[in-house]
C-alpha cells in the first residue's frame, strides 16, 4: 500500500517519537516527502535525525507551529497535503511549574496549524480542493486526557477528565481538532497513546532517568510511594500504530493505542534492578501535585478494526539494552 500523503509535514520530528515515526516512514514508504518543522525547545535535538537527515526525501525547516506566514509558506511551497502533528510541550513536572508554554504550543500551536489546513485544503466548509481530496491532519494525543481510573480501561467515547496542565492541553486539542472535523469538515484522525519507551527520549523521562542512574551508579527519585500504573509501548509499535490509523482510517478517527503491560513505577525499577545487579538505587521523594494514579486504556478498536498488534517486550527491551 502506498503512504496516503506524497507532502507530508511532521511537526516535532527532532523530538522522541516525531523523529522515530520520520525514521520508521522513509524506511517503509519511498513514495512520500517528509517536511520536517520542529522550533528545536530543550527537547527537540538535530541529533535525532541524523539517521535519516541525508534522505533526499527528507527536509529540516527550524520553526513554531504556531507561526501561520511560516505554515502557509512552506504549505503552499511543498503542495503539503498531510501533517502529523508530534509538536508540544510533553513534561508534566514543568507544566507543573510553568504552563504557559504548555498552552501556547499544545492549544494555540494545534489551532495554528489546523486553520493552515483548512484554508489550503477547503474552498469552504466540507468541500475540499480538487488536488487535496486525500489531505489529512492528525494529531498525537496522550491517555492522560482521560485522566485516572483505579479499575478497568477508558474507551475512545469515554469522557475526557484531565488533571495537570500538561493533559488539559492535550485534552483542548483534541477537542479543538474535533471541532474543525465536525463544523467545517476538516478530514482530521487522532491516536491517543500510553507511556512510549525506546531510542531518542529525553533524559527527562522515568525510563532514560533509570538508564542514566544505573550507568553513573546513582539515586533513582521515585514520587510518593512508587504504586502509580502506567502502561508501556515501545516507540516503534505505536509508530506503526500512527501510521494505520494515518493511512486507512475513516475521517474523524479517534484510537487508543497501547500495549496492555501495565506496570507500577516500582515494578518498572525492580526490573532494571533484576539485571543490572541491583541496580539503580531507590530514593522516595514527596508525590508529584495532582498525580494521576493509574492510566489504563481499552484497545479493542484499534485491533478490532485496523487489525493492530504489538511487538515489543518491555522486559526483553530492558536485558537488550545491555547498559
Ligand atoms: N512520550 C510519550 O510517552 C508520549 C505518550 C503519549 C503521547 N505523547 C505525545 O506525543 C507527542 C510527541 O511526544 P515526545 O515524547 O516525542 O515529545 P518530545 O518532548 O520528545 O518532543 C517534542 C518536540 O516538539 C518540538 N516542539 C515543541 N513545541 C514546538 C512548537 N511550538 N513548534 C514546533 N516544534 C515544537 C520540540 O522541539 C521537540 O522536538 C506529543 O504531542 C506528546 O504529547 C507522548
């Protein structure tokens, strides 16, 4: 089958997943052209895409998804007819401290670049541009929008329950990306998945933080007492989980993706510790404000109707990172 877009722009492809699903599509598909806008925050680093970033297929622009001159420059240059928006602010702790760019990027930034879509692709309401039929914007959601759930899974119809500024944006997108889909007919689908692990992460986050205690032989900070659930999927599996939903999906779209291994952030270090003899080691630290107890997600549609299935272990992951 061939990618549904031949212009496709990625936004936040110099970031963790965004730079992994770039890699993963020019590997698959040599069909298509990948526009690459990422404005290069802390997060975002030209390292990640060293891999691919001599792909003739390939082109870096340094930008904010919330600058619309740029958006329909490079829109109306390259005949963009997709984007697959990985763009945000993604640290819970630091929306904690400071939200503000949380809202800029993660609201504001997907409203920018859904209205860069309507206006090249439509002529008006439901009616689309000959040459951009096929046009498709879809967003990268998060399970923290449904927010905690202490027994059974949120479905993609349950409602949205956020509780730090960093799911609250991530919520408002959604449904801002909802409404350009049911007022003005905008083709737009959305993936909405759990705790990603795998190459290019940001030392910020719990599994790269565990990884670099274990090599300095230091102190792994564990908030409250370590019983919070998450689940976990490599980067790769929901890559491949974006990409059906991109390619084959109704317009108006909306799938959960997970891997369905569920495990307290305690249990996660017990793992570590299990190989790298014993190692890393433990400090508890006062919880997180507002933290979610457990994300649970049902992915029975995404099965059901794109056939998805997952591929990677968790705890094969972690003896194959021989650190
Ligand atoms: N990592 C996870 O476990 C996870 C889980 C579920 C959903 N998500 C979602 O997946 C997406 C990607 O997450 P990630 O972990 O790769 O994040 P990341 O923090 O590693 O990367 C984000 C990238 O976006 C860029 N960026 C931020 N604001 C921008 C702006 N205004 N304009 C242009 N570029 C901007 C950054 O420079 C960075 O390269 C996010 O939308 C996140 O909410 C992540």
């Amino acid at each position: 089958m061939n990618f549904r877009s031949k212009n496709l722009l990625v936004t936040g492809g110099a970031g963790f997943i965004g730079s992994n699903f770039i890699d993963f599509i020019l590997k698959k598909y040599k069909n298509v052209r990948i526009f690459n806008l990422d404005s290069l925050t802390y997060a975002g680093a030209l390292n990640k895409t060293e891999k691919f970033s001599s792909n003739s297929n390939y082109k870096f622009f340094k930008g904010d998804i919330c600058n619309q001159t740029l958006l329909n420059k490079i829109f109306k240059e390259f005949q963009i007819d997709g984007v697959i928006n990985f763009a945000a602010e993604t640290h819970v702790d630091n929306s904690i401290t400071n939200p503000m760019p949380f809202i800029k990027s993660n609201i504001n930034g997907v409203f920018s670049l859904l209205n860069v879509c309507y206006n090249n692709w439509m002529k008006s309401p439901f009616k689309y541009n000959e040459n951009f039929l096929q046009a498709r914007f879809h967003q990268i959601s998060t399970d923290e929008v449904y927010g905690s759930i202490s027994e059974g899974s949120f479905c993609e119809n349950s409602l949205y329950s956020p509780n730090s500024p960093y799911s609250a944006s991530k919520a408002s997108a959604d449904m801002i990306v909802r409404s350009f889909n049911k007022t003005y007919g905008l083709n737009v689908t959305t993936s909405i998945s759990s705790n990603n692990y795998g190459p290019n992460q940001h030392k910020e986050k719990l599994i790269p933080k565990i990884i670099n205690s274990i090599k300095n032989d230091d102190y792994i900070n564990i908030y409250g007492d370590g019983k919070n659930i998450r689940d976990w999927i490599h980067v790769y599996d929901n890559c491949n989980a974006i990409c059906s939903i991109f390619n084959e999906s109704e317009s108006g779209g909306k799938f959960n993706v997970a891997s369905g291994q569920e495990t307290t952030n305690l249990e996660l270090i017990l793992k570590f510790k299990k190989i790298y003899s014993d190692k890393p080691k433990i400090r508890f630290i006062s919880d997180r404000f507002g933290h979610d107890f457990r994300y649970s997600i049902d992915t029975s549609l995404i099965k059901n109707k794109l056939g998805f299935k997952t591929t990677f272990d968790i705890e094969n992951y972690i003896k194959e990172l021989n650190i």
